[in-house]
C-alpha cells in the first residue's frame, strides 16, 4: 500500500486484500493523512486490490471521519467483483465510485 499527494489531496493506492490483518494499515494511512491536513482521498483499489468486512469498515470510518472535517473520500476501481461487494453492502449509495484515479479527481 502506497499514497501520492500532499496536502489537501491523496490518493492511496491499494494493490492487495485487505482483511483483518492488513485493514490497520490502511486505517494508519488514512489517519496519517487526515493529520497532515488531507481533505479529499481517493482509495485507488487498481489491480490485485480485494476488501472484506474489515476493509469496508475502514472506508466508512473514513468517510465519516472526512465528513466531519468537511472532506470526502472516492473509490476508484474498475475490477467488477469489487464493486458488487461496493454494491452489495450499500456502500456504492454514499461513496463515488469512479472508473479511474483519474476520473475521480475530476
């Protein structure tokens, strides 16, 4: 797991599964860069990327934790399982999910 950005803006790039075990790191990265002034993050969930409970919880915790700073977090992912596992949970009705980093930084 890695990020690009500074600031205001980050993208985390997600390239394994996220689970019990890993999810901690994700949730240390999205911390690390709320407190370094982060308003808006992307979760890039590219190639390889899965998530489970754990890893969808980070998410809304994130995304509550942006809201209340008056912020937002994106997902960007084009892999279909993914996004039904996005649909499934409900989380796709307050999370963009775009196609591309790209288009979610538009």
């Amino acid at each position: 797991m890695s990020y690009t950005g500074t600031g205001e803006v980050t993208v985390v790039h997600v390239r394994s599964v996220v689970d019990l075990v890993t999810a901690r790191d994700l949730a240390h990265v999205v911390r690390e860069r709320l407190e370094a002034g982060c308003r808006r993050l992307v979760v890039d969930l590219g190639e390889g990327a899965w998530l489970d409970g754990s890893g969808l919880r980070v998410l809304v915790e994130a995304t509550v934790l942006l809201h209340n700073r008056e912020g937002s977090l994106a997902v960007a992912t084009r892999d279909i399982r993914v996004r039904r596992v996005l649909e499934l949970s409900g989380l796709d009705r307050i999370l963009p999910v775009f196609e591309s980093v790209d288009e979610a930084l538009q």
